[in-house]
C-alpha cells in the first residue's frame, strides 16, 4: 500500500468518530505522515454485535481473548485502534497526546498496545474572527494609507 493511500484511508477511518474528535484525530494523523511516522488506523466503530462477538472470543467460542469489556469506547465512537508500521507506540503517543488522544495504562497492562481513546480530545479551535471590518483593519494592523485619508476626508465633509 503506498504513503497516499494509507493517509487517505486513514483519515477516512477518523470519520467514523464522534464528530467532536474528527479535528483532532486528523491531526494527529497528519503530525505522524509529516514527520514520517507510517501508522494503520485499524478499527474505530465498532456495533454492539461485534463487541459481543469479541468478548466472547477466548470465553465461549475458540481463540484467544482480545476484548475485556462488553461496553467498549468503540461502540459509542469515542476510539481508535492503531497499528505501526515504521515506527513504535513510543514515537507516536506524543503526537496524539498533544491532541487530548491517549492510551489508558490499564488497557495497556492488557496488551492492548494500540488503543488510543478520544474523549479528551481537544476541541478545533475557532478563530477570532472580528465582527465588522473596522475591527478587523484595527487587530490585523493593516490599515491602508488610502483608508485612512478617505476616513479623514468623509469627516471634514461631515463638520
């Protein structure tokens, strides 16, 4: 699979969160494609069907256990599974940690390396943005000369 296609469906996968968190998901995605961090998101929704089919795996049915909760954050969009691929858990888990997405150590105890849990993702930030142009000229400082001379000529037609 190449570098585009793996961002692509990357960023594609975080759509299935909470909205909320789609922002600060795709970030961190794009944070790790830029400085060469090469990851798989594997698994963000996941329906209750398939949660109970997990859990039971390893308890009812053969294999190994992979799940330790019937309530998962995957069932309510609020988790992303992550899998490296050059890279280790150690060089990204900054990266998502700068966006309020961490790991919970005891998931990890488990070994469930790569679950990366969303409810603290910080929120897109909104720009200021000024509510009449005036104010704007005034906070961006870039008043033009010509603005300026039309305002003092409309106010000596004015007295």
């Amino acid at each position: 699979m190449t570098e585009q296609s793996y961002h692509e469906q990357n960023l594609k996968k975080v759509l299935e969160l909470r909205p909320e968190y789609h922002w600060a998901a795709q970030m961190a995605i794009m944070d790790c494609d830029r400085l060469g961090k090469r990851i798989r998101v594997s698994e963000v929704y996941r329906p209750q069907s398939r949660q109970d089919a997990l859990y039971a795996q390893g308890r009812v049915k053969k294999g190994p256990v992979v799940t330790w909760t019937r309530k998962s954050k995957h069932t309510e969009r609020m988790a992303m599974d992550v899998y490296c691929i050059n890279c280790t858990y150690a060089d990204i888990v900054p990266i998502f940690a700068k966006y309020g997405i961490v790991r919970d150590p005891a998931l990890i105890r488990l070994g469930d390396f790569g679950h990366f849990d969303c409810d603290r993702a910080i929120p897109r930030p909104i720009p200021n943005i000024p509510k009449t142009q005036k104010a704007a000229e005034r906070l961006a400082g870039r008043m033009q000369p010509e603005s300026r001379a039309k305002r003092l000529r409309e106010r000596l037609q004015s007295k």
